[in-house]
C-alpha cells in the first residue's frame, strides 16, 4: 500500500471568524466556504492487490539494491506535507475570500437572529427569576471556587495532553524562493534537538528557513542538523535553546500491542496543537511513500497503524501510548480521495488510517544524525524488484546501473543468495514484496544477525547473515 504523508505546506488558520453576512434571505443551496489552501498535490493512490492486504509501495518493475535507493516509482504517491515540486513544497497561500451570499449569508442570518433571540431571552429569563426567588429553587449549580478545581487524573488523554503538548512543536519551513509548509516536531533532549519527519524539513535542506512555535507562542529559528530521506526521519536543533526544555519519554515500539490507546499531536491543515486519539490498528505493515515526484526516492517503513485523525500538518508529531511515552512518529496517511492528493480541489484528509515510524528506529535514526549529520541505512548487498507482489522479493538478474545483483562479497553472497531467489521471510516477517522487504531490513542496525527465507527452484532455504551497512541518502 502506498500512501501519503500526512502534513503539508498549508495557510495559517484563520484567527477571526468570518465577518456575518448582512442579507439573512441568502440560499442555503449556494457554495459552501471553501476548503484549506493547497497543501501537496499528490498522485492517485493505487489500489492494493487482493491478494495483499498490507500496505504495498506500488511501483514500475525494476531493481532496488536493499539498503541503497530504489530508482523513484512513479506510482507513490506524494507525502502529504512534504517533496519537492507538487509535493510539500506548495507555495504559501491566503486561503480565497469566502463567497458573500450563499450558505454564508445564512449563516449570519442565523447568527444574527440567535444573537435577537438570545437577548430576548436572557430579558424574560432574568424577569421570570426575579419573580420566582421568593419561593426558592431547586438548581443545584457548582461554584466558582469548585470549577476551578477540576483535576485530571493521571493516565487520563487530558492528563497525558497537558504534560505532552509543551514539549512538541510547530515547524514551519520555507525554501529560499518562498515555498514551504508546516508539519510537527517534538523535543528530543534538553539540548535542543527536535525530532520530526524528513519531508517536513525539504524545502529548508538548501538554504531555506526553518521556524519552531512552542503552544506557549515562543517561536525559535531552528537549523538542520541531519535528515534521512529513505527512513523520513529528521533532526533540527534550536538557535538559542531555552534551558527549561522537558523531552518526551521515549517508549518501546516493539511492546506495542494491536488495541493499545494512542493519542496523536500535530497541527493538522495549520491547526497548531491539536489532540486526537485512537488505537493501534495493526503493526508491521509495508509502508512506502514519497513526494510523487519524478526524481522523488521513496521512503519505506514497517510502520504501526492508528486509526487517530492525522492529517496533512500533523507529519513528524508524536504519537503517544496511554501513559504519554512516544511510540512513533506520525508520518503517512492512505487517503479514499479520488484525486489523491491534498492539493487544489483534491485535497484530503483522515479517513483512519495513519501510519506511524516506530520509535525504536526513529531513536536510532535521530541520534545517527546527531552524531555524524549523516544516516545508516542496513542492508543485504542484493537488488530486488519493487514490483507489487504477494509471492516474496526477488532478487533481480542485474542491479542498478548494470551493477550485479547480488554484490560480491556482500552479506548475501556470503549467505548463498543468487539472483532468481525470492525472499519470503526476514525472521518471523512475511515478506511479500521488494518494498516490505526493505522496511523491514531498515527496522534494523547495521551488524545485526537476521534469518532470511528463500525459494529457489520450488524448494525452501533459510540461511542467517549479518546485516551490512551503507552510510548516506545517495
């Protein structure tokens, strides 16, 4: 399954209501407002195979070394808020005045009519009271003093909201011609390093500007410390980092169980500091997606499933287990909009399946990118077709660029793989396809001892190999 990444470059949100149309006699029947401002036009979604029904990353035939890119498919879509061209890099845009007349217009009547109507009835009421207190009443109101005593316990999605939100962040990125977008981050040491997605942070990578609003409404210009766009994970630090700064316990991913409550955190279509809740629907499942560019390179990932609203905005938020420890990162949403994307009038949004980066490789990741600048990719030195496939990955005839396929010397040589055989599991993962194959390598360090399960003329193999490792996006 392909999907897109749910933020994108999207118009602050208004701060003022629409100002109340004069004519009450407006038809209901006239346009409706109009929707956010272009985000990231994004490709059409495509449709899974039957036969598959975990997530695919749906592309042409060809080869993709395992750790190293995969040549861009045409058929991922776009991330929701983040690429180059149609994808996150959307140009800034005042959403279009709304229509005067219309459901507008009938909406201010209505308006101003329960505003008549509630003066009316405030008059009659305060008269009706008056007359009424000699005989006593049976209301029963809470004070002031007790209202203001309200305590959320513990573990409660309130609880666990008011200590989270201070820590996570609105990012605002803007390239050096004035395109950007907004997406989320969330605090991930007292130095200053916020974690969010790749995609988030793209149109900054060259030259651009990068911005960090906390909920309180301190806004910090913040730097790329490192990004790594197969795993769409990012790093940025703050310039002139408060000392107060409060991290975001970090979970274990690897715990999660399907059923577990989550709660998201992001700014979905620039609605900064937004909350929402679900479950964990499924893990492990296939994930690739990419700007929808030509000279795009997807990401992959083995990612937990959530059915709590995220949206273009809500792209590198974190999403929570009920006691507020982060389990992942909010990255990429399967959206039913026939246009596929969230751009002009094909815009989109939650229809419950999000998709999130597992935190264990996220942590892994981040502090890679402290550390050098500079990501570390697995890898098993063979190229595999990205065909869409429910049989297993193949390793293809001939690698990228005429390369072999199967590196010489590489972990799998080493192991007795040959082009033709098609992996079907990486420990107790069934793998179904090249993408689902390099997600769950990926899920992985470098060094790491994993059990791979061929066929090759009919018959099954299990052989173990030590993973490889190859340093940068290139």
């Amino acid at each position: 399954m392909s999907t897109e990444n749910e933020g994108n470059a999207v118009p602050p949100a208004p701060s003022a209501p629409p100002v109340p149309v004069a004519s009450p006699a407006a038809s209901p029947q006239g346009p409706g407002p109009e929707g956010n401002a272009p985000t990231a036009p994004l490709p059409p979604v495509p449709q899974e195979s039957p036969a598959a029904p975990t997530a695919h990353h749906q592309a042409p035939a060809g080869p993709a070394v395992d750790g190293s890119w995969p040549p861009p498919p045409p058929a991922t879509p776009a991330y929701a808020d983040g690429g180059a061209g149609a994808g996150w890099g959307a140009s800034y845009q005042q959403p279009a005045p709304k229509p005067r007349g219309g459901r507008g217009g009938l909406v201010a009547a209505v308006l101003v009519a329960a505003l008549v109507a509630g003066g009316l009835g405030g008059g009659l009421g305060y008269t009706l009271a008056k007359d009424r207190d000699d005989r006593g009443s049976t209301t029963v109101s809470a004070s002031d003093g007790s209202a203001t005593q309200v305590k959320r316990a513990p573990g409660t999605i309130a609880n666990v909201a008011s200590r989270a939100l201070p820590s996570t962040v609105t990012i605002e990125a803007e390239s050096s011609n004035g395109e950007g977008g907004t997406g989320t981050g969330f605090v991930f040491d007292t130095q200053g390093h916020i974690v969010t997605n790749n995609h988030v942070v793209a149109e900054a990578v060259d030259g651009g500007k990068l911005t960090a609003t906390f909920p309180s409404g301190k806004k910090f210009d913040a730097e790329i410390v490192g990004h790594a766009q197969g795993y769409d994970v990012a790093v940025i630090k703050l310039k002139n980092a408060p000392s107060d700064l409060k991290p975001l316990a970090l979970g274990d991913s690897d715990k999660v169980a399907v059923g577990d409550e989550t709660i998201a955190i992001g700014a979905p279509f620039g609605l900064s500091n937004t909350v929402t809740t679900g479950i964990i629907s499924a893990k492990n499942r296939p994930v690739a997606s990419s700007d929808g560019s030509s000279t795009s390179k997807a990401s992959y990932m083995s990612a937990l499933q959530t059915d709590a609203s995220i949206n273009p905005g809500n792209s590198g938020g974190p999403l929570l287990d009920a006691s507020g420890a982060v389990i992942g990162i909010n990255s990429a949403i399967q959206s039913s909009g026939s246009g596929g994307g969230f751009g002009g009038s094909g815009q989109s949004g939650s229809i419950g399946l999000g998709f999130a980066i597992p935190i264990n490789q996220a942590k892994y990741v981040a502090q890679q990118l402290i550390k050098t600048g500079k990501p570390v990719y697995a890898r098993i030195g063979a190229s595999v077709s990205l065909e869409d496939s429910t049989d297993g990955a193949k390793i293809t005839d001939q690698g990228t660029g005429g390369a072999a396929a199967v590196e010489s010397g590489g972990p799998a040589d080493k192991a007795g793989l040959k082009p033709g055989d098609v992996i079907t599991k990486l420990d107790d993962h069934v793998i179904d396809s090249g993408p689902t194959l390099i997600g769950e390598i990926w899920t992985h360090e470098p060094g790491d001892k994993v059990t791979i399960t061929y066929k090759r003329g009919g018959q099954e193999h299990t052989v173990t190999l030590a993973l490889g490792a190859r340093e940068g996006d290139s």
